[in-house]
C-alpha cells in the first residue's frame, strides 16, 4: 500500500540543503563550510543548570507559553539589548526553536489562498511553511546592488502591495546582509500602507558586527502589525535544546499559543532552565563567540578577495556569500568543489530568488579549518577559472 500524501506536501521539494550534506558524508575528508550551526558547545553555565534541573526532577511541562521566569528574563533582555517593550503575560510565547515560531505565525496567520511576500535569498524554512500553511508565496527578490537590502522599490516591483504578510530576515541567512534602521524606515512604510502583517526572524541580532540590530518593530507603527522571532540557538549555541521565542502583540501571540498549546503543549523544560542561565549569566561567553565570529569574518572575506572572487561585505549572521566564478552556476561549482576538494558550501539558488550564481559559506567554523577550506577553494579557482 502507498500512502495518500496531501497536495502540500508533494508540493514541497526536498531540501536543496541536504544533497550536499549527503555527498559530503560519504568521505571523511571533506571540510564543511555548509551547515548553519555554531562549532562552540552552549556555555557551561547553562549547561550546568540544565543538568541542575535534571538532577532536581524538573520533567515537568512548564505553561504553555513557557516558564514565567524565562519570559520575564527574556523581556528584560529584549529591552536591554534592542529597545523591545513586551508584556510577559501575554506578549511573549516560548516555542521549540524560533522554527516552532515561525511555523505557529503561518499557521496562525495564513489563510488558504493568502499571500506572503518572501525577501529572499530566504531561510529554507519560509516558503515549505508557507505552504503548509495552505498560502501562496511571492518572491521578493533582493539584489546584490542593494547590499541584499530588503526595498520598498522591490517590494512594489514583486506586487507585494496586495500581499497580505511580509517575512523578512536581518541578519539574513544565507547573505550576511543587515538592515539598518534607515533602510528598514521605507519597508515600514511600505508595510502600514498596504497594511501587511510583518514576521521578523531576528534570530542572528546579536551577530551584528556593523553597528546595533535594529528591530523592525520598534520603528512607529510597526509594534502593533508585527512578530518578532528570537531564540538561544546562534548567539548561545543552543541548537539542539531547541528554544527559541515570539514576541507580538496580546491577540496574535494568543492565536499563536492555541496552535502551540495542542500541538507542543509546551518547549522543552531541561532547555527552559538552560535558557534562564544563558540570559542570566552568559553574556561574557556570547560576546567572546560572537568577537570570534567577526575574527572569521573578516579573514573569509579578505580570503575571498585574494582569490579574486567578487564577495560583497557581510555584516551580520555568520555567512558571507561570494559570487561563483565565471564559467560555473553555483550548483556545479559547489558540487566539483566538494568532489575535488573536499570542501562542502551551499549554492545560493536553494535560498530563493536573488541567490543564483552565489555561494552561502557559514564561518561556524574554527579558523584552522577555515584556512584549510579557502586555500582548497583557492587551488580549485586556480585550476578552473
Ligand atoms: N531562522 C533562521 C533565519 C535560521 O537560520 C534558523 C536556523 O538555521 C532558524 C530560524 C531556526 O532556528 P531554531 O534552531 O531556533 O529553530
């Protein structure tokens, strides 16, 4: 017998992601510069207040919309770092991961047939949500040109005016780019005049190397039309506790949770205490990860350079994405360059619209290993180009 699969997900494709993974896993040779996740452990501190809560028998669900503690702290520390004022009562929602958020926002805000406008190159995640959702996704395409900025003039060019939610990523995976406050002013208005609900995945803020992170929605008018998604995966090298968060208003956070309170009932508690420790006493360790990250930053950058491959300058996250040279499209560069180098990256093309012709390369990696990928990338760009 074969299952009956549903229309939304045969109209999702594989992840264009894991190809490569799959090739690159076949040899033990092969340097990685393809996955998303930090090379740090999570701090010990909240390591050892996970391991304190087990010790002590917290198994327990917490409230659905997570400890009350941790949204408190997390209030503060939203605040404190990037000027975002919300209730813990009632604004803020603890879920598996910020993916559980995301997916929780598409769900409670997407109607079957509505319209959500991508900036892309996207997060992965975005579109197959967005389809699972039941909606119908619109590229927004962003350029080079335009440091990969988010546009109101792209906006308008991808008839985004009668979509009816806006996803956005700044820090942005898989370019690096940011969104200063004056470049986010034009895509707010944009969003208030053909009142758009914004969904802002905020999860690389802290990995801001230019300056400070600013929020979308503390721009005016934009609180009330606005989700912010964060979590402790990057900045606190939490990927596999799985804890991330939403923050919006009273009634959409609301909606979120009805989703979340069926579905997850609660994120998982052992990461909830870790999370607590994090906010509470990691910061040294998060500012030493992430002065490391920028060490990496720009070497990867300068490295690219001498190679003579064009790479536009990467602010934010921890990715750079240079151009491929003449002669390759992306997919073939990263696959000959794994097969006769040993190093594994991503083509830009599975990041959506704008991605064709570049390479992601995260720098979550050591700076040895880094100097051992991008001399091979060079000796491959020697040979062929
Ligand atoms: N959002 C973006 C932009 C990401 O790059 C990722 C992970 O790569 C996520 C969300 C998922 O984060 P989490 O581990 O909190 O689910």
């Amino acid at each position: 017998m074969t299952f009956e699969l549903s229309d939304r997900v045969q109209t999702v494709p594989p992840s264009g992601i894991r190809r490569f993974f799959e090739i690159a896993e076949e040899r033990d040779d092969v340097i990685s510069l393809g996955v998303g996740e930090p090379d740090f452990a999570t701090p010990w501190a909240a390591r050892d207040a996970a391991i304190a809560s087990l010790e002590q028998g917290k198994t327990s669900y917490t409230a659905n919309r997570g400890k009350r503690e941790l949204r408190e702290a997390i209030a503060d520390y939203v605040a404190d770092r990037f000027d975002l004022g919300y209730d813990p009562g009632e604004e803020i929602i603890v879920t598996a991961g910020a993916s559980e958020a995301v997916d929780l926002a598409f769900r409670a805000f997407v109607d079957p047939g509505d319209t959500v406008a991508i900036a892309q190159p996207a997060y992965i995640s975005y579109e197959p949500g967005v389809i699972f959702a039941g909606g119908d996704v619109l590229p927004v395409p962003t350029t080079e040109e335009d440091e990969f900025r988010l546009t109101a003039k792209a906006l308008e060019a991808a008839g985004a005016a009668d979509a009816d939610v806006l996803v956005l990523c700044y820090p942005n995976n898989p370019t690096g780019a940011i969104m200063p406050a004056e470049d986010l002013e034009p895509v707010a208005a944009f969003a208030r005049e053909h009142d758009l609900t914004v969904l802002s995945d905020e999860i690389y803020a802290e990995l801001t190397y230019d300056g400070e992170h600013t929020s979308i929605a503390t721009l005016p008018g934009m609180r009330e039309r606005t989700i912010v998604f964060n979590g402790f995966s990057k900045a606190h090298a939490m990927t596999g506790l799985r804890l991330g968060y939403a923050l919006g208003p009273a009634d959409a956070i609301g909606a979120m949770n009805k989703i979340h309170q069926y579905t997850m009932l609660s994120a998982p508690t052992t990461a909830q205490h870790a999370a607590l420790e994090a906010l509470d006493s990691c910061e040294d360790d998060v500012r030493e990860m992430i002065a490391q990250y920028d060490r990496r930053r720009q070497f990867v950058l300068s490295r690219f350079r001498e190679i003579g491959m064009d790479v536009f300058e990467a602010k934010g996250a921890f990715y750079c994405f240079p151009e491929v040279p003449d002669g390759f499209t992306a997919e073939e560069f990263a696959e000959e360059v794994l097969r006769e180098q040993g190093v594994a990256v991503v083509p830009g093309d599975v990041f959506g619209e704008g991605g064709a012709g570049h390479l992601r390369i995260s720098y979550a990696t050591g700076l040895e290993d880094l100097r051992r990928a991008l001399n091979r990338i060079e000796a491959f760009v020697e040979e062929h180009a």
